[in-house]
C-alpha cells in the first residue's frame, strides 16, 4: 500500500468522518464538501499523481466502476411497485421536466457562450441535467419533509442518471468523430441496435437471471450473508462487461440490470442494496476527493462572470422553472414545488459523466465546458448541502 499513498490517504478520511458521521448527518457539513475541501488543499503540494490530471491512468477505471455501480444502485433501489401507486410526480419530472430543463441548458449555453461550437454545450447541458439527491441528503432521510415529497426527489433522481445517458453517448459519438462523415443511416440503426437494445437486453437478462439465482440459493438457505451482499457488486460488473463484450453500452446494461433485478425478497433486496451502496459511497467520495485534487485547480483560471452566471442559472432558472411547469396542477403548493425545483443538486452523475466525456474527447477544445461544468457541481455542492436542513424546517412549520 505505500506504493499507493492515495489509497492510505482515503482510507484515513473515511474513518475520520465517519466516527463523526451520525453528527454531521443533520448538521450543515456534508461528506462532499469535506472530501472536496481536503482534495484542494491536497492540490497545493506538487504531487506526480496529479500531473496528469484526467488523464491520469487510474482516472478511467475508477470513474467507469464508480458510474456503474451508482447506475446499478440507482435502479435496484427504485420500489417498482410504489412507484406504480404513486408515479404522478416522478412522471412529471422526468417527461416534462427533464427535457425542459436539457433544451433550456442547451439554448441559455448557446446564447451566452457564441463562441464555442453549439455541439459541446448541448453536451454541456445533457450532463448538468442529472440530479443527485445525495447532496442535499436532509431532504431524502429527514422525517421533517413528507415522505411523498421524499420519494418524488429520491425516485426522480435515481432515474434521471440512466435517462439521460443516451442523448449523451449520442453527443460523444458525433463529437469524436465516431459516427462517420454526416449523417449514415445504417451506422446510427447500428449504433442505436448497439448501444440502446443490446444494452438494455444483456443487462436486464443478467439482472434478472442474476437475482433469481440469489434469491433462489438464499431460500435454499446455501448462500451465507456475506455473498448476499457481494452478489449486488458481481451482477452489476457482468451486466457491464456482458454488453460491453457484445458491442452493447455497459452503464445503460448496468443500470437496467438494477431496475430489473430478479431477487424480489425484501430482505435480501435490502441486503443487496445496502452492500451496493456503502460500496459506491466509497467510490463516490474518492470522486470528490479528486474533484477537488485535479478538477478544480485546472478548471478556476477559466472561471469568469459569465461561468458564474451560467451555473448559478443552471442550479436556478435552468433547472426550477421546468420543474415548476411540470408540476403545474399537480396538487401541490406553490412552496412545495419551488422546494422540488431547488433540490435538484448536480453532482456524481455529472462528474462522471463529464470524466467519460474526457476520457473519449480529451480536453483539447473543451477546457471551457469542463470548467463550467465543474464549477456548477462545486456551488451545487455548498449551496444544496447548507440549505438542506434549514429549507426542510417549512414543512415542520407547515405541518
């Protein structure tokens, strides 16, 4: 381990924070922005592990099993059955409001950044558009919020990653040049077949088939505790590197692998679930670590009024406003709504996918919408972490 003093560094933090963990759970310090905070201080002492920056070697597989198992989580937790019952907001959000709210960022980019090329901000705009719930974590865990408003913020943003992944691989694709010259209908039916069915199906078989098999062995009573918890990771890392191995996209199967996981016992589900997430929560705030560590330092001499001002809007305008139409005559308050549009954080799902941008189009030419991009996840960090306990304090006083 000495040869890997990152790794010994990480392992101290995590224990660090997590002896006072359940203090800062309510409080207005979160987990990111320690980690955050620390990778830029870290950023000051000349270190060879940063000198590549994104490039660095260990940046790719870090970012591709970070971003399959938070894919994974994010639809194994998702509650099918609830969310049959009670979809109306959810559905508000990701069929209205999600498109708005990537059109939005695309044309507001557009207009405000003339001279880059429409391509790379509508990319730009795609990945901003996730949301991370787990920024304002107050909101989904505190009992103060009503658990419909909970779950309608939880599911939304456990969808919307898998989501709007394909229009982003789509904007990749044309933006490396992968697609060809122009528009070649066979190669984007094959690429589409590729990367949209062959994903989809690999991982739903493996997650599905996957799950069964648990489920079975465990009320054979043949798999120990131990292996209930590990499975979660196998399956999501099958589903991958199956529909990678078939010419299919592995996050878009690593996700439908979550959403349609063959074990339906609660208990074992929730075991599943948990292992899954402590895993990706490890991954998650290495991610942060580095956010602070590389992201940062070569993105803030980039930072201008006019950055400032796009992912203020982005966190605001960008992101409220087509929360607020899609939830127009939903039955719910006009307070309410504006609370659903203000926690729509940006934060994992856009850094790893802007790392995946990276890793595929280099930094050459998109030194400024990396810098955009990470600086909208900075402020959403400290702006969504601070307010989550104060702003859930209006549904105490309401209720």
């Amino acid at each position: 381990m000495h040869d890997h003093p990152i790794v010994v560094f990480m392992a101290l933090l995590i224990l660090g924070y997590g002896l006072f963990s359940r203090k800062a759970e309510n409080s207005i310090i979160t987990a990111p922005m320690i980690f955050l905070v620390i990778g830029l201080l870290v950023s000051f002492f000349d270190l060879e592990l940063l000198s590549e920056g994104p490039k660095a070697g260990f940046v790719k597989p870090l970012m591709e099993f970070t971003l399959l198992l938070v894919l994974f989580i994010d639809g194994s937790t998702i509650d099918l059955t609830s969310l049959r019952q009670d979809r109306a907001l959810p559905f508000r959000l990701l069929s209205i409001g999600l498109p708005l709210t990537m059109a939005l960022g695309a044309l507001l980019a557009i207009v405000m950044f003339p001279e880059i090329r429409p391509l790379p901000l509508i990319l730009m705009a795609f990945i901003l558009s996730p949301t991370d719930a787990a920024l304002g974590q107050a909101v989904v865990t505190g009992e103060q919020v009503p658990r419909r408003i909970r779950q309608t913020i939880n599911v939304e943003s456990g969808l919307n990653d898998g989501i709007g992944l394909p229009p982003i691989l789509v904007c990749i694709a044309l933006l490396s040049g992968s697609a060809g010259e122009g528009f070649d209908g066979q190669y984007w039916l094959a690429f589409v077949a590729k990367q949209f069915v062959y994903g989809p199906l690999i991982g739903g078989l493996i997650g599905w088939l996957g799950g069964k098999l648990v489920e079975q062995a465990y009320r054979k009573g043949m798999i120990t505790p131990v292996y209930q918890m590990l499975a979660s990771v196998s399956i999501a890392v099958l589903a991958f590197a199956g529909a990678e191995h078939l010419g299919g996209n592995g996050f878009i199967a690593a996700y439908v692998a979550g959403m349609l996981l063959g074990a339906q016992t609660d208990h074992l589900r929730e075991r599943m679930k948990e292992f899954g997430e402590a895993g990706s929560q490890i991954m998650i705030l290495f991610i942060f670590l580095l956010v602070g560590m590389i992201l940062v330092p070569i993105s803030y001499p980039l930072w201008t009024w006019k950055t400032l001002a796009y992912a203020l809007l982005s966190l605001t305008v960008i992101r409220m406003v087509p929360a607020a139409i899609s939830l127009y005559r939903s039955g719910l308050d006009t307070k309410t709504i504006w609370f659903i549009g203000w926690f729509g954080p940006r934060g994992i799902a856009s850094v790893l996918y802007m790392l995946m941008a990276i890793i595929q189009l280099g930094t050459e030419g998109y030194e400024e919408i990396v810098s955009i991009i990470t600086l909208t996840v900075v402020l959403s960090i400290f702006l969504h972490g601070i307010t989550a306990v104060p702003l859930s304090g209006i549904f105490k006083r309401k209720y």
